[in-house]
C-alpha cells in the first residue's frame, strides 16, 4: 500500500472529513513517529509493532561497480518489531 491509497481508505472509512484534513493526520502521525525516533526515542503501537532505532558499526564495504574498498561509517537505522497480533494474523 502507498500512501495515496492509505489516505483513500481512511476517506472512505470517514467521509465526513476533508481529504486536507485526513492528510494532515497522516501527516502528523508519521512526522511523530520520525521525531521521535530521530530524538533516539521508541514508538510503541499496541497490537501493531514497536518501532526503534539501532546502531550500525562503521565498516568497509564495496563499490559494486568498481570493487574498490569504501569506508562506511556508523549510523543508526530503524528497526521494526511486529507485535503479537499482527504476527498470529500473518500466520492464520
């Protein structure tokens, strides 16, 4: 699902508010989420998942078309753990 199709779905479900006012939910929603995980933060959604961040050690990789050693330095990246439910619901 991309997110114009997320925003049709949550219109048809709710049609008495504006397509600009269900945007700026989503909008806001993923913009809390990024900050928080921006801040090093933990995003919990009951029955969803919870969203963090991990440390990536800085390493030497490899240029695909070259071969040539490139130093890749540290960096945190998101991290996703499914919840309970969501997993049982994958798995019926």
């Amino acid at each position: 699902m991309i997110r114009s199709e997320l925003l049709q779905e949550l219109h048809k479900d709710n049609p008495d508010l504006r397509a600009e006012e269900i945007e700026q939910v989503v909008d806001i929603f993923f913009d809390e989420i990024a900050g928080r995980l921006a801040e090093g933060g933990r995003v919990e959604l009951r029955g969803f998942g919870a969203f963090s961040t991990r440390e990536r050690e800085a390493r030497t990789g490899r240029n695909p078309r070259t071969g040539e050693a490139v130093e890749v330095p540290a960096k945190r990246v998101p991290y996703f753990k499914a919840g309970k439910e969501i997993r049982k619901r994958l798995n019926e």
